[in-house]
C-alpha cells in the first residue's frame, strides 16, 4: 500500500498536465446550475451518498451560489450521513418527498448505472421539476473498457480496487451494483423520450484515467495514452467514451 501511495503522487503530478480539471465532465455540473438556477433555487443532489456535488465548485477555486440550496438526496441513510451537505434527505428516487413543480434542478453523478429500471426514477423527476427544470446526469458510458470490465468482475473486486486507490474502508459502502440500463446514447433517448423529457445536451468525456494511478508510472502512462486517443477521435469517444454527461428537461 505504501508503494501504490507512492505511484499516485508520481502519476497525479503527470496526469493533472496532461488532463485539467476544467475540460473534464466534473465543470459541467457547475454550468448548468448557474445557466438555471436564478437567484434563489433547489438543487437536489440525487443518489448522493457520502459524496457532496459542491467539492466540483471548489476543485476549480469557486464556491457555490449560497442563495442556491442544495439537498443531498440518497436512499441510504448512512451513506448519507457521511455526506457534508447539511440539508440531506433520505428517500427513495421513485418516491421523492418534494411538492410537484417545486426543484429547479437535479444532479445525478454516477447514480444511474446502478438503477434497475430508470423510467421511475425519470418520471418522478419530472413531476417534481419546474417547467424549464433539468435533470443533469454524469453516468459511465455502458461500452467503456471500465464499464465492460465492471460488468464482468464480482462487488469484492470493485472493493478492492476502491481500497486500493486509497480509499478509506467506511467508504466501502458506496460501492453498489451495476446495472448499466441508462448508459448509452440509445439508452438515454428511449428513457426520455418515454419520460417526456427532453434531451437539451448529450455530450462524451473521456478524462484522466483514474483507476491506474496507483500502478507504475509507465504503466499509468500508458493508459493516459490510450485516453488521449480516444478523446482525439469524435466517432470513437462516442460509441466507447468512459463518460456519458446529459441535460434533460421538462418542458
């Protein structure tokens, strides 16, 4: 562990050059709610876990909107309580307790892979959305390498690999089960559509790869290769980005 320590303050000195903060999907949050919220506003932070949407605004040295009031929203009540947002929610995604018309916005990153059926979840969305109200997912690609790999390897591993990155063993219980039902362009369209909500941004990201950094240098290195190409090649970050991020809207 020590040694894996080592590499990632090695490979993160490297990767921060070739892959910054702000060209990554992780900025798209922060745009699209201050582009819709005015003023005073609620943004639910959907499926949250332990994990606080905000710690985007201070990565690039900004904070956020205080007039904007962020509810961390989660299924698991003690992940939840983990998570640093003072205002948290415990309740099911299909089953929101907000009044209909009531949230300007919802963020969900890295939730939906792990929905059996996202059609509830998007409906329910809807209905409690204003009219002009997004919900903004940042979800894996489903035809990613990481994705395909996840899909065929056991929870434990997922585990290991977590603690590995030096990650600390509380936060073992936010990894979950994969599903990928909502995890391509395809996937998307057929959800939305049958959730009437339209789909105003689909967009692929590709970004530092972030479950090598604490192998050897060269090793890392070589991945950072293999995304660089496919951040380069438009046709292929589409069908196997390692990111799908979307705005959809009630209209």
């Amino acid at each position: 562990m020590r040694l894996a320590a080592t590499f990632r303050g090695m490979n993160n000195a490297i990767t921060g050059s070739w892959f910054p903060p702000e060209a990554g999907y992780q900025a798209c949050f922060k745009a699209e709610i201050d582009g819709r919220v005015k003023g005073e506003g609620i943004v639910v932070d959907l499926g949250c876990g332990s994990c606080d949407v905000r710690r985007h605004w201070l990565r690039f040295g900004d904070r956020t909107n205080t007039s904007v009031r962020l509810v961390a929203c989660d299924l698991n009540w003690e992940r939840l309580q983990r998570n640093p947002n003072e205002c948290r929610v415990g309740a099911d995604a299909c089953s929101l307790p907000f009044a209909s018309e009531s949230v300007d916005v919802i963020v969900a990153e890295n939730m939906m892979e792990h929905v059996t059926d996202p059609l509830p979840i998007l409906i329910e969305c809807g209905r409690v959305l204003k009219k002009g109200g997004s919900f903004v997912f940042a979800t894996p690609h489903k035809y990613s390498y990481i994705a395909l790999l996840s899909a065929m390897t056991p929870l434990r591993f997922h585990q290991w690999v977590h603690t590995f990155q030096g990650n600390s063993e509380g936060e073992l219980g936010d990894i979950c089960e994969t599903r990928y039902r909502f995890n391509s362009a395809s996937d998307v369209r057929k959800y939305g559509r049958a959730a009437n909500l339209a789909i105003r941004k689909l967009e692929f990201f590709v970004g530092a790869p972030c479950y090598t950094c604490s192998l050897p240098p060269p090793l890392h290195f070589t991945f950072m290769l293999l995304h660089k190409g496919l951040e380069k090649i438009r046709f292929v970050r589409e069908r196997a980005g390692i990111t799908l991020f979307g705005v959809l809207e009630r209209t």
